[in-house]
C-alpha cells in the first residue's frame, strides 16, 4: 500500500512545538516509507483562522525543513487544501447521508441544548443529544436554521485500533448523534477530516492524542460512508517540566519562536525527533538517520516532557559541528545591534574565539562584551585573586612593555612573550596568564589568553595594562 500521511493544522495560530512534532513524524514515517506527506489546512473556524497564521505556519514548517510532497502554495494562493475550497465537497456527502437515513437534520435551539447539557453535568450524566429531532422531515428543517447530525447506528462499538496503543475502547454510550454540518453551511472537524482524508488517500493518520476521543466518530462516519479506514497512531501529548501541559508560561511555544531565540533548526529538528521517541541510547541524529531508523512503535506512550536544558546541550552540539562561517552570520546581527560594529573582519575573528562556548547564537552578546566596549563587567572575585597581588603589578607592567614591542601582533610572536617573561621570573605559565586575562576581559575564564590578546588588538591591550 502506498504511504500517504497528512499534517493538517488548524492556522490559528504560529506552528507550535506539538504541531511541529506531528509534522515532523508524519514527513520522517512518509520518508522513511518512500511515500507522501500532504499538508492541508483546516480553516473553517471562520472567527479565528487568519492568513497571518497560515504564513506562520509555512514559515515554521520551512525553517524545520520540512517539504511537503502535496499540499497549498507559499505563494499564498488557496487551492484544494484549504478546507474552505472545498465546502461543496462537504455538502455532497452530507446529502448522501442525509439521503441514506444515516444522517438528518436538527433545528433544536443552541440555548435550549446548552441548557441540556447543564442539565446532564448536573445529574452526573454524559452531555448527550436527546435524539429529539431523528424523526424531523427535510421539509419541517426548511428555513429554520438547521444543522446535520449523524444518526448514531444501533449497537455500535467504540474500538479503535491504534498502532502505538493496538486496542482502544470507548464507552459507546458517550456517543451521541454529533453535528456533521452547521447550519451556516461549514462542516464540523470530524465530518471535513473524514471527506478530506478519503478524497485524499490518507493511509495513516498519524497525530496526537488529544484528537483520540474523536476517532469513534471518525470510524463511524468511515463506515457510513462505505470508505476504507486509515491506520491510527496517537502520539501523546508534550509536557512541560513541571509536568503540566505546554503552554506559554513555560517559555516559547512555537517553533519560529525559537529561530528567534537563536536555536538552530537542525537542533530543534533532531530534539523534536527525540521527544517521546527513541533508538537506543543514540542522542544525536541527522536527518538521513532519523529516516532510516524511525519507527512509530519507537514512540513512548508516555506524555514526553519538555526540557530546555536537554535542548541548549543539543543545539551547542549542533553550533560545535556547523561551519563557523555560518555562525558569524547569525551572530553579526546581534553584534550590530549590541555594539554598532559593522567591522566584518573583526566580528569574524570574535565569534570564532567563542564557537564552543555559545549555547544559543545571542549568547555572543555577552560573551564578547569585552571586545565592543570598554564598558565590560568585572568579576570582583577574580580581580582579588589575581590582581591584588604583590607580583601582579610587575608581571602586567612588564608585559604591556613587551607587548609594546612585538609586530606583527600575531599569537605566534605573542606566546613567547608571555613563556619567556614566567621563565625569567621562575613563575608558572599560569601565573603570568591568569593576571593577564583578568585585566584585559575582566574575568577568570575566556577563551585562549594568545588569541584573546591577538584578536584584542595592540592598543586596546596596551590601554587596558596601563590602567592596572
């Protein structure tokens, strides 16, 4: 059987991290399978789907790298996977059900069931449509604001057979007879996903879940409808660290967000990928490997939780294995902005001393603050360690004399300025760099002493000696 999955988000919204997840397992299981994975847009909420979010969420899926095989245009044309193009289609199967008796049409007042249903969650009972209507004939509907129910069958059992959880089975009496089409002539979730996924050839719904609840009604309609089933797979939900479900409050949500806090995509892909999945003890993926080791049983049934430190480890790991002419880039604009340097050169020569200790791409700010401005912070702990000492003053005047001297500036002919001053003074190395490094960048630890005075430059070093 040929493999079509689909990721079909709702644009109300940026791409979030579950979202983004289920479209990165859909598009690795169509990869994987040499199959196709289609992306469809769920608009009818009319209120509150946007073409802002439909941008959104393009962009999200683009910076993930995740191509779609079919699906609407980034060009903003509207096309046949915008729910909304496709409403006709949706009031084609609604008649045929109608016609077949699997379905009719309801005028009950929406106050009057709202009172219903508090009415039932006050008696400890199921908020079930009555079935007051069943017998109401197109005629009598006319005109009077009517919707489509689907006519539940009798004796109907609520088993779902999913490939992460095998059998699933719902009490049949939650079930009652849902709306399939409002009467404002959209369809609900359940009845347009049915029609899309069909007409479409979808042949694993792989999302997550919290749409579990609604495969029954999905089933039921499938087989209503005399239509082929797909393979279920529900994937659970992300948590935040705190064991809660993800939200905002725990930091960014969407997947943009964090191109915009300076993660790097193939990070956050492989993070995503390892979120409630895994292959061994194996941490770190490409995109090749992730395809041919995934497995929708390597899935956890488990909620996966997310964790922010796990996340900056992978992406200082990714930052440590990109070309470092990429990280300049992304670094520059944080550069221009922090300090109004638009010296290339120089930026390049900075970003580089800090490669591995940058964790997300706007840490540079922080780190390199000593390189833009005079105007740095000093670890007061270190400049009692290293500075307030008997030898300091001499072990720093004689550099800045030495240094004074050395051309070319480079960090071969610095070294052994600094080697042969702790020989002549029968100090250690260290002894020599460590006052140094204090006095030039205000803390204890920086990047290698020869090519942070290299990189400094003659007279920012020089300036910076004669002020100890």
């Amino acid at each position: 059987m040929s493999v079509r999955v689909r990721f079909a988000p709702s644009p109300t919204g940026a791409l979030h991290l579950g979202g983004a997840r289920t479209a990165l397992f859909n598009w690795v299981y169509a990869r994987i399978r040499g199959g196709k994975f289609i992306l469809r847009i769920e608009d009818t909420d009319k209120t509150r789907s946007t073409k802002e979010a439909v941008s959104a969420i393009f962009d999200g899926l683009r910076w993930l790298g995740l191509d779609w095989d079919e699906g609407p245009g980034e060009d903003g044309t509207y096309g046949p996977y915008y729910q909304t193009k496709r409403l006709e289609l949706y009031k084609k199967y609604a008649e045929q059900l109608l016609a077949e008796g699997s379905a009719y049409y309801c005028i009950c007042p929406p106050e009057e069931l709202e009172k219903k249903r508090k009415e039932a969650a006050k008696n400890k009972l199921p908020p079930k449509y009555d079935n007051s209507c069943r017998k109401l004939t197109p005629e009598e509907a006319k005109g009077k604001n009517a919707v489509v129910r689907f006519k539940l069958p009798e004796g109907v059992k609520a088993i779902v057979y999913d490939l992460l959880r095998d059998k699933v089975e719902f009490e049949a009496d939650l079930l009652d007879d849902f709306v399939i089409m409002k009467s404002d002539g959209f369809p609900t979730y359940n009845f347009a996903c049915v029609v899309d996924d069909h007409l479409m050839e979808i042949s694993h719904v792989i999302r997550g879940d919290d749409h579990l609840s609604n495969t029954p009604r999905q089933i039921l309609l499938c087989q209503s409808l005399g239509w082929k089933l797909p393979k279920f797979a529900h994937i659970p939900m992300i948590l935040g660290e705190d064991g809660s479900r993800l939200s905002k409050r725990h930091g960014a949500t969407s997947a943009i967000e964090y191109e915009k806090k300076g993660y790097l995509p193939e990070a956050m892909f492989n993070y995503l990928a390892r979120l409630g999945w895994g292959y061994r003890d194996q941490e770190i993926f490409s995109r090749e490997e992730l395809v041919k080791k995934f497995t929708i049983k390597g899935i956890s049934k488990n909620p996966a939780k997310f964790d922010l430190d796990k996340l900056n480890w992978l992406n200082g790991q990714y930052i440590r294995k990109a070309l470092p002419e990429r990280i300049i880039d992304l670094c520059l604009p944080y550069l221009e902005d922090a300090y109004d340097t638009h010296d290339f050169d120089y930026v390049s020569k900075v970003v580089r001393l800090f490669i591995d200790r940058i964790v997300v791409i706007p840490d540079i700010v922080a780190l390199s603050k000593c390189f833009f401005t005079d105007d740095y912070d000093i670890d007061s702990a270190a400049v009692e360690k290293h500075l307030k000492t008997e030898i300091a003053p001499k072990i720093l005047g004689e550099l800045k004399g030495r240094l004074e001297k050395t051309e070319p500036f480079t960090k071969e002919n610095i070294e052994p300025v600094f080697k042969t001053l702790a020989s002549e003074l029968g100090l250690k190395l260290g002894q020599i760099i460590h006052p140094c490094r204090v006095a030039l960048t205000g803390t204890a630890a920086s990047p290698p002493m020869y090519d942070v005075v290299e990189v400094l430059g003659k007279n920012k070093v020089l300036n910076r000696l004669k002020k100890q």
